[in-house]
C-alpha cells in the first residue's frame, strides 16, 4: 500500500482458496445442469492463480497454509474445536438466508507484516492471525479473521487506519475500475457504528484479483477491543440471491462480534 515500507501478503491466503473452491463447485453445477444463474457469477469469480483454481473442493483446508511472505507457523484448530472470538456460522450477517458452512477448521498463524483484507484497507502490527472461511448455500464467500496484537494500542492503531483506508476506498476502487476498463461505478458507504467498531458496504462492478469480477456488494466488519482487532466479511454476487441483504442488520452484526470479543 502506499507510504507503507511493511511487506504485504499481495492475496489472502484464505479468500484465495475460497474463491478457488467455488470455482470448482460452479463447475460441478454448470456440469449437472443445476443453478444457472449462480454458476455464472461463481464461475466469474475464479481466481486467477492457475494453481488456486485447480484446487479440489474435497480439500479446501491446503491453500490455507500461509503465503511465502508471511513468517511465522500455521496449524489447524481441533476438530470441533470453538474459537472464542468468532461468531457461529448461524451468527454470520444473514445466516438464515445464506446457510453459512464452514470450509475448513480455524487456522492460527503468526505473522509479520501487513494483512490485505480487501483492495483498500490492510491490517498492520497483528502478531497473530485466526481464520475461518465459509461458503453459502449460494456458493459466495465469507470469512472471520481475528487478530491479536501485542497490545490494546497497538490493535486501536491498526483499527483507526483500517477505518482512514476505507474511507477512501470508493476513489481507490473508482481508480482500479478504470485502469481495468470498466465503468466506475464503485460505492462505499458506512452502513454501522458503535464505539468499538464499524461496518461498511461496497456496492461496484469488481475487478478480478482480491475480488471476484462482476457485479457485487462486498460487506466489511471490524470491531476492536483489548488486544484483539475482528473483521468478518461476505460478499453478495448479483442474480444469486432472490433478495438483497438489508444492511439495517449490521449494526446488530457489530454488537454481536463485540460480545464475542468479550
């Protein structure tokens, strides 16, 4: 990003492979004549690592292990394990509707550098890294990342500049929108707030890369207390679901997550 000299992870390890393993699975659809309109957008949204789009949808845990410029070790939660700080996949933003599944247990993984979470915003300082990530009923993604920082200022830094990145992420977006050719259509909008935390939509025709392309809402938490910053987003692809989300939800959303913090 920049004015940063911290190296960043250029994809998310996790958002990778969930992309990937939807990819497969709209394939599976598109094979078996069922779904239409959700394959088209899941296979729009296959990413474009030639290796991460052959991955099996049998073994979405693999992609997971951390990229060669993270430091630091990965390993697995137990099975049946809970994570403390992280919402149920029935908690998730619209958990009735979207029928959150886990792909893979939590992975914990030390880090020392820069976390993307999406095209604007990154996560700095974090000493450690826990992630889950889901797949709907719809085949569109989601995913909770928690992170621990060696102290409570520390992880209130890295907060106030994820909130100054998404503020401008409207004019980023707009910016890598052109450079792609396609209409700028790009909106970011803050749709929650309480004190601890912030929640925001992006509504764009998407670039591939971190995105998938097409039309999309991508939805974005974070709540920070103590030590530890969360951040749980998904991402509605157009014609897959019959009803948009109503984001009068999230400020419900971001008390939840805070209580999980707790």
């Amino acid at each position: 990003m920049p004015g940063s000299t911290r190296p960043f992870i250029t994809v998310r390890p996790v958002r990778h492979a969930v992309i990937a393993v939807i990819g497969a699975l709209a394939a599976l659809v598109a094979a078996s004549g069922c779904g239409s309109s959700s394959s088209t957008h899941a296979t729009s949204a296959t990413a474009p690592s030639a290796a991460a789009a052959t991955t099996s949808a049998a073994t979405p845990a693999t992609p997971a292990t951390p990229a060669p410029t993270a430091a630091g070790s990965s390993a697995a939660a137990q099975p049946g394990s809970a994570a403390p700080a992280q919402l149920s996949a029935a908690q998730l933003p619209d958990g009735g509707v979207e029928g959150w599944k886990p792909l893979a247990a939590a992975r914990t993984q030390a880090v020392t550098t820069g976390i993307e979470l999406n095209e604007c915003a990154s996560v700095l300082g974090a000493a450690s890294w826990q992630q889950q990530a889901y797949v709907s009923v719809f085949h569109t993604p989601a995913e909770q990342d928690v992170f621990t920082f060696p102290s409570a200022t520390a992880a209130q830094s890295a907060y106030r500049d994820l909130q100054a990145r998404m503020g401008s992420c409207q004019v980023q977006s707009r910016a890598l929108q052109a450079k792609a050719h396609l209409a700028t259509d790009a909106q970011v909008a803050t749709t929650a707030a309480t004190g601890a935390g912030t929640a925001w939509s992006r509504q764009w025709t998407g670039v591939e890369g971190v995105s998938a392309a097409g039309p999309q809402t991508n939805h974005l938490y974070a709540v920070q207390q103590g030590a530890s910053l969360a951040v749980v987003h998904f991402d509605e692809w157009a014609g897959t679901q019959a009803a948009a989300y109503d984001t009068r939800a999230d400020q419900g959303v971001l008390t939840a997550i805070a209580q999980q913090l707790a």
